[in-house]
C-alpha cells in the first residue's frame, strides 16, 4: 500500500476501499486497466475488519460487520481469494421463558429430528414445523431462482416473477411480510423468528407498506441459493485482506490516508479527483470514477449540498464482547451449541413490534430485541492468546435508530446497552457481567456501536450499514437498461461516475457485487 498516489491519471480511480472497493480493483486490474484506490482511513476494508478491540487481549474482533452469506462462491474462485467461510453448527436457538419456566426452540444446521422435536416441544404439535419446512421451501426456490442472478446484469422483474411460485412471490414481495407471517404461523416466537431477518439493520414494522423489511429479508436468505450464514476464518478482516492481496497482485495501487474532497466529471475529458494524503493536497484524473462512498455522500463529493431530509438512517446497536467463559442458561442446553449460530434475545414477534412502536415514539425499547453470535465457536483461530474457556460475543440489536440517540447521546446509548444486556440475562443462570473478561486496565472487555459511532468510523451517513434502503435485486418493470451501468445497477446519472459500495442497486452487505458490478459495467463500456 502507498501513501499518495504514483501517478496522475488513472484509467479507473475508486474512492473507498472497502471490500466492494477493492473488489472492483481486483477485477480491473486484472483485466489490465490502471487502478487507483483511494482510502481516507489509514487501512483498507471498511465495515468488514478485524482487529484486537481490548487492551491486554490479541483477540480479533469483527467490530462492524460480522458473516457473510450473499458474497458468491464464483467471486471468490474469480479472484483467487485465501478466504475460507466454515458453517455454524447450529442456525439459531431462541431461548423462552413462558409461565416462569425456562424452555427454548432449537433450529440445527442442517435441520433434523432434533429441530421437530424443538418445534413440538414449544408449540405443543406438530403443525408450526410444518408450516416453517413449507415457507422456507418456496423462500428457498426463490433464492435459487436469483442467486444465479447475482454475479449477472440485472434480471428483469418479470423473468423472476415467471420462475417463482404465486404464493411465495405475493408472500416476499408484493405484500407486508407481517400478513405472511400471521396468516402462515400462530406461534408467538416462531413468527418472531422469521420476522427478525427482515429488520437487521433496517428500521420498519413488519406490516410497513413500503415493504423496505421485505427486501431486508429476501437479502438475509438468498446467498448462494441457500441463505447460510458464514463465519470468515481468521474474521472478517481475512476478506478484506485477501481482496486486497488480489488487488495489489493484479497491479492496483491501493492508497491510504487519502480523503477525497472533490469528484468534478469532465464530460468528454477525464474526471478531476481532489485527494489529501499526508503529503499534501493534490488533484488526480481518470476515465473513469467509481464510489464505493454511499448515494448520500456521493452527491455532496460531485457538489452539491448536503440534505438533511434525504440523508439515511441506520439502526442497529453493536456490543462486542471478550468473555472469560460462555455463560450457562436457565434451559439447560449447552452454551457451546446454543451460542454456534443466531440466539435470539426478546424477539417474539409482538416483542419486536412493541419494540419498534417504542423506539417511533422517541424511547429505548424496553425489551431490546437482538442476537447474539459467538464466532470463537466456530473460528476459534480469532482467539489468538486467550486462556482456554475464552470466547468473543457480538450482540446485534434491532430497532435502535440513530434518531434515538440525538439526545443525550451517551446516557441513551448506555441505557440501551443495559437494557439489551438485561435480555440476554433474562435467559442465564447468571448474569453475563460475571463472565465479561477484563483488558489491562482491569475495565470490562465491552464495546458498544450506535449509528454514530458507525457514522464517525466509518462515514456511513446516519450509521446505515446498507447506505440506504436495500432494493430488489432486480430491474423494475419500465426501467431503463440503455447503458452497461444501468444493466449492472451502478448508474448515478452521471456517466462518468458509477456506483461500487452497498449503495448500488445489488450492494447491500459484505458481499462483493457492488464492486463487481461496477468492474463489470466499465469494462462492458470500453
């Protein structure tokens, strides 16, 4: 990596050297074309990092972005990349307590008996298993239907619509997700559990007409046509590096410390790009400039001024967490295998839906929903040093928007993280401050992210990890595919400038297709 720039044109300059960053660099450059990108933080990979988050522990954290699941198996055979995705042993375990009496729903990956047996146990029969294998099959061939899609110019929505059955594309995509759920399941925490997919990072009711959580959750189960979630051995990090590795291989310059201020297209001349690196200020061209920066930001780098009402707002709480063991639960089940995969704290479905009713009203909900993940579980290379029994626990909340903490921002953000720990102790036999490590400092090994810390890391606007609204992964009837970056989804209305981050029309999460998109769309037009 470098700290200015070596040249003063580029063929392509990308600005952000995120994952999706750096992958459009990778398939440029190998491609031949001269490369530029561009990083205002002093290293490469954006949200999808990992690094020792406490003193006195070498443990590598995910402390943004944590699985992945969209990112395809070809992009990775594409680039050569040294990434190796290991699967959790359990999808998820939802623990309840109903009547004072500690129970829980168990989901296995894959599901077998033990998974019925789960179902029957909560519900009382046989019926909620059924209706989940039901929904989940028809969600299941429509993934298979788009994740071919994926690494492709965009489908025409009729063509997916054409390959799908009439109840699943009515149930995902034409209707509120919340008539699916209630209509298809009766239980109170299985309809939970399906819901929750649909609001990571995404601040909406299950019944909102927009249908922003219906996208949400076609995303969260599409990958690689089976909607898996995986850990990246070595962490999150290990992706970005890799992408990086592939990049600098193929002869792009990867430049960090390097803000850029200004993108001024030049029509039928190069675009100026104004970058400040710690040598100084100066101005570089190129044919072409892809944004691995949000929409919102874009607009302002292209000039024109910053607007409040459109900017985006994120909604997520992060905790990452160094424990000197896994705490037990009040169910009994086995820490190790309750904690492989998604355990759901306070997320029945009429607890998310009050959730987000308190936090539209201006409150802190008073169950925190949100998962838990224990990565070390399955990746325990992240653990470096650690003392055997150690693990790492990421806790994800929901419906915690970043209008939430503009007041008094630090006394919310704490009682949220009180409140969200409060449901994970809801469910233990004790409480997960007995079992938080401690770093050199003798302080708790926790670390909390609202939107603004999100927005201040990283330059996300409004703390959104998707950049904005995630759209359907597909062309609306009547758009307008004239250009190789309309057919790709990366246009912004300026020929010149193209898209590349999670902002594109295919973006969201760590998953490389804006970056392959945008590389795609550029070597088309030439």
């Amino acid at each position: 990596m470098s700290s200015a720039p070596s040249r003063t044109h580029y063929d392509v300059a990308v600005v952000g050297g995120g994952h999706n960053g750096l992958t459009a660099a990778a398939y440029l450059a190998r491609a031949g074309l001269s490369v530029a990108v561009l990083e205002r933080l002093d290293h490469t990979g954006g949200a999808a990092v990992s690094a020792p988050a406490f003193s006195g522990h070498d443990v590598r954290l995910s402390r943004y972005s944590y699985l992945v699941s969209v990112m395809p198996d070809q992009l990775i055979s594409d680039l050569d990349l040294d990434v190796r995705l290991t699967s959790r042993s359990t999808a998820s375990y939802t623990p309840t307590l109903r009547d004072g009496v500690p129970g829980g729903l168990l989901v296995q990956r894959p599901e077998g008996d033990e998974t019925a047996r789960s179902f029957r146990d909560l519900t009382g029969g046989d019926d909620e298993y059924a209706a989940w294998t039901d929904f989940y099959a028809g969600v299941g061939r429509l993934a298979q239907v788009l994740a071919p899609t994926l690494l492709a110019p965009l489908p025409h929505e009729r063509d997916v619509r054409a390959q799908v059955d009439a109840t699943t594309w009515r149930d995902v995509v034409e209707r509120p997700l919340a008539e699916a759920i209630e209509r298809r399941f009766a239980d109170d925490t299985v309809r939970g559990v399906v819901g929750t997919d649909a609001l990571i990072g995404t601040f909406a009711s299950l019944h909102d007409p927009s249908l922003v959580q219906n996208r949400c959750f076609l995303y969260h189960l599409i990958g690689n046509g089976t909607g898996e979630w995986r850990v990246p051995v070595g962490g999150m990090g290990s992706v970005s590096d890799a992408l990086a590795t592939a990049a600098l291989r193929a002869g792009a310059e990867l430049v960090t410390s390097a803000g850029v201020s200004a993108i001024r297209p030049g029509g039928d001349d190069p675009a100026e790009i104004d970058v400040h690196t710690s040598a100084g200020a100066r101005t570089i061209t190129a044919t072409t400039v892809l944004a691995n920066v949000a929409p919102w930001v874009l607009r302002i780098l292209l000039g024109e001024p910053a607007d409040p009402a459109s900017k985006p707002v994120g909604a997520q709480l992060k905790i990452n967490l160094l424990l000197d063991r896994l705490p037990r639960l009040r169910s009994g089940v086995d820490p190790a295998e309750a904690f492989a995969g998604t355990l759901h704290l306070a997320e029945d479905y009429s607890q998310v839906e009050r959730a987000y009713a308190d936090a539209a009203a201006g409150r802190v909900p008073t169950q925190m929903p949100g998962e838990v993940y224990c990565h070390s579980l399955s990746d325990p290379s992240i653990l470096g040093s650690a003392a055997p029994g150690m693990h790492t626990m990421t806790y994800f909340g929901l419906h915690t928007p970043a209008t939430l903490f503009e007041q008094d921002t630090e006394v919310t953000k704490q009682l949220a993280v009180q409140r969200a720990l409060a449901a994970l102790d809801e469910h233990l036999v004790e409480p997960i401050s007995s079992v938080v490590a401690r770093d050199a400092e003798g302080n708790p090994c926790i670390e909390a992210k609202i939107p603004q810390d999100i927005e201040a890391d990283l330059a996300m606007p409004g703390g959104h990890i998707f950049h904005g609204d995630l759209d359907w992964p597909w062309a609306p009837q009547r758009a307008r595919l004239d250009t190789p970056a309309q057919r790709w989804g990366v246009a912004t209305g300026v020929d010149q400038v193209l898209l590349c981050g999670s902002g594109s029309r295919r973006g969201g999460a760590v998953s490389g297709l804006g970056g392959h998109h945008a590389a795609h769309a550029v070597l088309e037009s030439r």
